[in-house]
C-alpha cells in the first residue's frame, strides 16, 4: 500500500483546512515506503463512517477527546492513534506523539517575509482570546485577529507579521499547540506564546518566546524592549525525525 495520508475535508467546512499543515508535514516526513494510511481530522466525519473504519488505519488526533462525541471517542480506543501532545493521553493512553519541526519541504519560497509592526492570531476567537487581544490593543500594540483565513491568504499574512501570537482557548487548556507554531517558525516569522506545562513545547523554546503571568504586559514590554529579536531566534528551530514514531506503530497490532 505505501503511505498514504487522507485529509477530511467537508464540503462547505472551510475550517477543515486548519489542519492541510498536519497532512501535509505527514505526507513530507513519513516515508513512501511506510505501510501506514493515517487518517487527518477524522472527527470530522459523521458517526457511521467512523465506525466501518479498516481497523487498520491511523487516526491523527487534532483535538482535545474530552470534547468530541462518544462516536470519536470509541473510534480512538479501536485504532492506533497519533497526536500532537502528550497531554491526551489520560484519554487516550496508546496515543503515540508526532514531533514537529522546522520542515524545508514546506517552505513557500514565493513568500517573501516583509515584517510589519503588528502581531497577527489566526484561530476562532472566544471570550478569552478576545480579552487577551483587546488587552494588548489598549496598550497600543498593533494586533490582527483573523478567524477562517488559510492557504495563500493566510501565508501572505502570516510573512507580514511582526510576530504570530499562540494564544490558548480557556484557561485550563494544558496542551500546547505545535501546528500553529512549527509552520511560521519553518518560515522563520516569530511565534510569541502563552507558557504551558506540555513537554511538547521544549523543542520549541529556543526557537521562540513564551510568555507567563501578566502576559499582556510582558508581551507589550517585550516588543518595547529593543534586545528582543524573535526573528533570530527562529533560526534556532531544527529539523526532527519521525523515523521512530514510524517504526513503532508499525510494530504494533491493527488496534491497541
């Protein structure tokens, strides 16, 4: 069969490609040998769908389970899953995680970085996101929120950043978010982010900033602070190997 990599796409979701980067790193750094077909934004499809999945395939997890219906979550407990963080795995224990880094397949070379003064958000947009953008707007940091925005629009965007902000949904969200984080620092645009307890996120530290308490105040300090230069600390983002998460779940059985 060779790798194979299936993102699901909904007709009339446009969210859906909030998750083509996912798909795309996959189908980049798993080799085409791999005999694996994984499956991206599985969530996504209706409940009698998932449940005449091969047992076979792998379901990348992009969400937190605690919030998907009883339908995802028994398709989790039956497949062998990957995920973007550790943190998941109270719920789902087999879960194997995908490393993110910088990925020079990926670069867009017709994007022609030309940074700005203001700090850009792509993502929905909860009461708490709001509050912590409206916040940095009364401190006169120049800030962009842009919600359903993706592909070239996005990219163009995202070059003109002075940085991207990594902005958690509610405030006992654990999981750190590498997706939003590894695709600008593979184009070397700075990724400030609120701090978090994920180990996910320590191959990211030297390549980006996270910010803790008071975080509104330190982000308009640190962008006040003529010694932070965020663009060169992305240079610090290094490539991974995902040889060994493949080599494990081809060891293991169809279904954990």
């Amino acid at each position: 069969m060779g790798f194979e990599v299936i993102h699901v796409r909904p007709r009339g979701f446009v969210h859906a490609e909030a998750l083509a980067e996912i798909a795309e790193y996959l189908q980049v750094m798993v080799p085409g040998t791999a005999d694996l077909r994984v499956i991206v934004g599985a969530h996504l499809l209706p409940a009698a769908e998932l449940a005449t999945l091969p047992p076979a395939v792998v379901l990348f997890n992009s969400e937190p389970p605690g919030e998907r219906g009883p339908a995802y979550r028994e398709a989790l407990g039956r497949h062998r899953v990957w995920d973007y963080t550790p943190m998941h795995r109270e719920l789902v224990p087999h879960a194997r995680v995908v490393p993110f880094g910088y990925c020079a397949a990926m670069v867009r070379t017709e994007r022609v970085r030309s940074p700005g003064e203001a700090l850009v958000f792509h993502g929905v947009l909860p009461r708490r996101r709001r509050a912590i953008l409206n916040g940095l707007a009364r401190l006169r940091v120049p800030v962009r929120a842009v919600s359903g925005e993706y592909g070239v629009m996005r990219d163009v965007r995202m070059m003109r950043a002075r940085a991207i902000l990594n902005l958690k949904k509610t405030d006992d969200e654990r999981a750190f978010q590498p997706v939003r984080c590894f695709y600008a620092l593979t184009h070397r645009v700075p990724v400030i982010s609120e701090e978090t307890t994920d180990p996910m996120a320590d191959a990211f530290r030297p390549a980006m900033t996270f910010v803790g308490e008071g975080f509104v105040e330190r982000v308009a300090e640190l962008l006040r602070d003529p010694a932070w230069d965020g663009e060169a600390r992305t240079q610090a983002f290094a490539p991974v190997s995902l040889t060994e998460l493949v080599e494990a779940t081809l060891s293991e059985r169809s279904s954990p």
